[in-house]
C-alpha cells in the first residue's frame, strides 16, 4: 500500500476538521444537527447519492434522532456523523 503525499496530506487535515465538528457537536449538539431534508441535499451536494444516508443509517454508521412521537416528526442527523463517515470511506478507498 502506498499513498502519496498529497492525500496523506488530505487525510490529515480532513481528520483535523472532523475532530472540530466533534467539538462542536459536545459543546452546541443542536447546531450540528440537520433535517434529514437538509443532509440529502448536502451529500448531493457532494456527489453522493442520497439513498446512502438511510443505507449508512441501517449500517449503524449513522444514528438518525426523531424529534417527536408522530409518524411525521421530522429526523435530523449528525453533520459531524456524516463527515465522519464520508471520511472513513474516502480514507478506505485510499488504503485498499
């Protein structure tokens, strides 16, 4: 396995921004949460299908939180899960 110095580079400085967005996620846990509406459009965004949102979900990569009891209370999702994730399988990619 070989990875250049560009991408170790890359590794690098996207774990240090996912290491902010945890610690923005300890001290203000509701301004890193998003409507699921709202993480679709961020990992289209990206290039991402959003279908992957409810896979990473079902993988127990993600924790989806239901904001109420009715059948139509809207579910938000961590934004520093999602990089977290979108993280690790670019850096798997990278590694295999």
């Amino acid at each position: 396995m070989e990875i250049s110095l560009s991408d170790l580079k890359r590794i690098i400085t996207t774990a240090a921004e996912i290491g902010v967005e945890n610690y923005m996620k300890v001290r203000d846990p509701e301004s890193d949460m998003m409507k699921q509406a709202d993480a679709k459009r961020y990992l289209s965004k990206l290039g991402i299908q959003p279908v992957m949102l409810h896979k990473w979900a079902d993988q127990k990569l993600l924790t989806p939180v239901k904001t109420g009891d009715a059948q139509n209370s809207p579910v938000m999702y961590s934004l520093a899960e999602i990089k977290q994730v979108i993280f690790s399988l670019q850096t798997f990619q990278l590694i295999r």
